[in-house]
C-alpha cells in the first residue's frame, strides 16, 4: 500500500522568485476618512480613520435601496406596485423627485428616483410602503448592518438627513456597497444611469465620475454640512473591481478627485488573482482502513486573493496529514489550506474530501494496521 503523501505541501501559484519594488505609499487624501476595497476580496488596500463612525448623509441611501433589493427578491414587494405618496413624504426636505401628495408613484420610478436623483421624498415614499414608517424600516436597515457586520452604523432614517445617532463608517459603506454590487447586481446596474425623468423633471446623476472614467459604475454621493461631501465609488477593470469610500471632503470636486486618485492607485499598484478553483484537486491523500485507499482532498469554493503587481508571488501551502483514516464523510475537513506573500497570510481555508470513504472490513483494517507498523519502523 502506498502511504501518505506529506504533512505541508507547497505550491508556488506563479515564479517564485525574489520582491520586487515595494508598492508606493497611498497618497494623501482630502478627506476625514476613506478607505479603498477589492470588492472580490474585501481585502482593504488603503485606509485612513476608515471605523469613525460619522454621518453618512446621503450614502444613507445605499442602504435604503440594498434593503429594496432584498424586499423585491423575497418578492414582498415588486418593483411595478403602485405606490401611495403620503403627506409625510411629500414634505420631505432636502433633495426631491418631486412627487405629490395623494398620488401614486410606480415603484420602479421611486427607486430610481433614490438612487439617481437621491430623493428624500422617494426614500421616505419607500420606506413608508415597505416597513409602514420610517422607524420601523430603519429597524430593518440595522438588523442588515448587523448581519453585515457594520458595527460602526446605526441608522434612524431612510435618507441621511441630520441626526446625532444616524452615523456610519468608511469602511461600513464600502462593506455595504459590496454587498449591493456582489449579491443584487441587476439592481446595482441602476446606479450606473446617469439621468433619470420623472413627470417633466429630468435630473442628472450627481456622481460625476460616471462621465470621467469609463470603468466606474457607481456608487453614490452624499452631502450635508455635518458630513462634508461623501462618495462611494465603484469601478471595473481587467475583471478587477475596486470600491473607494471618501467621508468629509471639503467640496465636490475634491470628493471625485480623492475617489479617482484612490482607484487609480489600486488598480495600478495591485491585482486580483484566482489561486484555487471551486473543486480543483489539490491533492490524493493516502487513506487507511477504508474501502478506498486514496481519495482527493479539494476546496469548496474559489480562493480569490489581492496582490501588490510588483511583489513576490503568492504561496500556497497545504497541511493535511500524511494519511487520513476512515471513516470519512463527504465534504470533511482533513486539513487547511493557506495563500500567504513572505509571512503575510492572505486565506486560510478548510480543505476538505470530494466523496465518502467507509471503514473497510476486519482484514483489510488488519492488513492497513501491519503496513502502518512496518512503516513506522522503517521511519
């Protein structure tokens, strides 16, 4: 029989060879806090003061429409309801779509009207109709942010209007804004519009990088004199998407001029890269007193990590025992699979078996036990 194979196997994804040149420093930005994410990793590239909880203004919306995304594919609402505009919504200060009072508005135009316009009164509007006031829908609003992982939001309303409890972070907007691109990605694509026509009012979409660079698709912008000027801004290119979070910038050329100097610097300086396929086999581990006296040892999901462009390639390293012992069930972990640069380790992932393996009968397991003794005397 043979046995095992090794205790760490170790895998080089491409050459491995000496660093290269160091990634250059982030460069400085105009703003109280930003951060800037690989959304594919969530692994953050730069970040300044990125968990001060601060007023978000309108990149409160972000939240209020991801919380319609989630609405629509459960199917409690539907993007073509006819929906009543109450007097509390009509009164709405701040930005607006202009509905009125006692009429209907379609669903689908409120949400636009969110997104593109950034319309107190369509949020409000929302949130009336899907939670029954905006108290209760901001309720639904932090129980997302708690299953997000945004410990540093707390929302009280559906629009980003001035509130001393209604805050949020750099980093919390980029893990939303994650969340809204990775899992919604049709009703993401609205945020790319760059105008939107209600009645006989058309509005320009605020975000101005949608007119500077071809690769941004969104996000959001957001402003009130407690919260400066905010944007989220999300970009692909090459298969690579990045998110920049600006927070208290001083005008609104400054916040698109921040965002653009961050993704720029991202895309530039760093790469997305698939180390392991969803299934890919990574090893055949030797198994003792079961049927079957190997089996492959995989990963369940796909092992994405980012890299600087110029520094030493990534490693993978596979610790498993020498053999594995049945019985074994399908999808068990045996053993972890890492992706470190240098020291730095990037993932840590369970590695797990493809297929059962039952225990074998008495005399294979007898058989098994001898060449296990011999092989251990021989060791």
């Amino acid at each position: 029989m043979r046995l095992p194979l090794i205790l760490v196997a170790t895998f080089c994804v491409a050459f491995c060879g000496t660093a290269h040149a160091a990634v250059p420093p982030v460069p400085s930005v105009a703003a109280k806090s930003y951060i800037l994410i690989d959304a594919t990793t969530n692994q953050s590239l730069a970040e300044q003061d990125a968990d001060d909880p601060l007023p978000p203004a309108s990149l409160t919306k972000i939240m209020t429409s991801y919380v319609v995304a989630h609405e629509v594919a459960a199917g409690r609402v539907s993007m073509n309801d006819m929906v009543p505009v109450s007097v509390n919504a009509w009164r709405t200060g701040g930005s607006k779509m202009f509905i009125r009072e006692g009429t209907e508005v379609l669903f689908e135009d409120l949400v636009r009207g969110v997104i593109i316009q950034s319309g107190n009164d369509a949020s409000v509007a929302i949130a009336e109709y899907i939670a029954g006031d905006e108290e209760a829908f901001a309720s639904i609003m932090n129980e997302h942010a708690t299953n997000l992982g945004m410990d540093s939001s707390y929302w009280v309303n559906s629009t980003g209007l001035p509130d001393d409890a209604h805050l949020s972070s750099a980093r919390d907007l980029a893990t939303l804004s994650r969340a809204l691109i990775n899992e919604f990605p049709g009703h993401y694509a609205i945020y790319s519009e760059r105008s939107f026509k209600y009645g006989e009012i058309e509005q320009i979409n605020r975000n101005r990088l949608l007119w500077r660079d071809k690769s941004v698709d969104g996000v959001k912008t957001g402003h009130t004199q407690a919260a400066g000027y905010c944007l989220v801004a999300s970009a692909l290119r090459n298969g690579m998407r990045l998110v920049a979070v600006i927070v208290g910038s001083a005008s609104d050329e400054t916040r698109v001029r921040e965002a653009q100097k961050l993704l720029s610097y991202g895309f530039r300086h760093y790469e997305t890269q698939t180390i392991k396929t969803t299934g890919e086999v990574l090893a055949t581990a030797a198994v003792v007193y079961g049927e079957l006296d190997t089996v492959d040892v995989v990963v369940d999901e796909a092992i994405v990590v980012t890299v600087p462009r110029r520094d030493e390639k990534p490693v993978v390293d596979l610790d498993i025992p020498e053999s594995l012992e049945a019985p074994l069930a399908a999808g068990q972990q045996v053993g972890v699979l890492r992706v470190r640069v240098g020291e730095e380790v990037l993932a840590e992932v369970p590695a797990i078996v493809v297929q059962e393996v039952p225990e074998s009968g008495f005399f294979a397991q007898m058989i098994d036990g001898i060449a296990l003794f011999f092989s251990g005397l021989m060791d």
